[in-house]
C-alpha cells in the first residue's frame, strides 16, 4: 500500500528531496513529519528509511485519515 502512496508522490524514491517543501517518498511536510514523531529519526523525512517513513505514515492516517495523501491515497486505496 505504502509503496503505492510513494509511487504516485515521488516516483517511488523514498530519499527525495526537490525543495517543494515535502520530503521522502511519502512527500512529508516538514511539521507534520515533526508533529508524528519523526524527529526522533531523522530531521526530514528524506533522510529517514523507507521504514521509518512508514511507521510515520501509519501515525499520519490514523490522525488525519487518508486525505492527508490527496488523490495519491484515494489512487492507492488508503482507507480511514
């Protein structure tokens, strides 16, 4: 599911970082990276591992729901 998500945000390529503002595959804004508890990783998503990006991720639906992802978790299937 998540590599789904990733594919349609970055290309799949979980160490993005092209100075939009968003980071790693699953294209994280910096403050919500750091509200989820990512800082304990790393200090951008980009430079977390696919992994962590997705212990994140997990976090990131429950509080916000698949919205949180746009038309690329609808496209991916992301429920909740």
């Amino acid at each position: 599911m998540w590599d789904r998500v990733a594919k349609c945000e970055s290309g799949g390529n979980w160490k993005i970082n092209t100075g939009n503002g968003y980071y790693g595959g699953l294209q994280f804004a910096s403050g919500t990276w750091r509200s989820f508890g990512g800082g304990k990783f790393a200090s951008t998503a980009n430079r977390a591992s696919k992994a962590e990006q997705i212990i994140i991720a997990e976090k990131v639906l429950k509080g916000q729901g698949a919205g949180a992802w746009g038309g690329c978790g609808r496209k991916a299937g992301l429920r909740r």
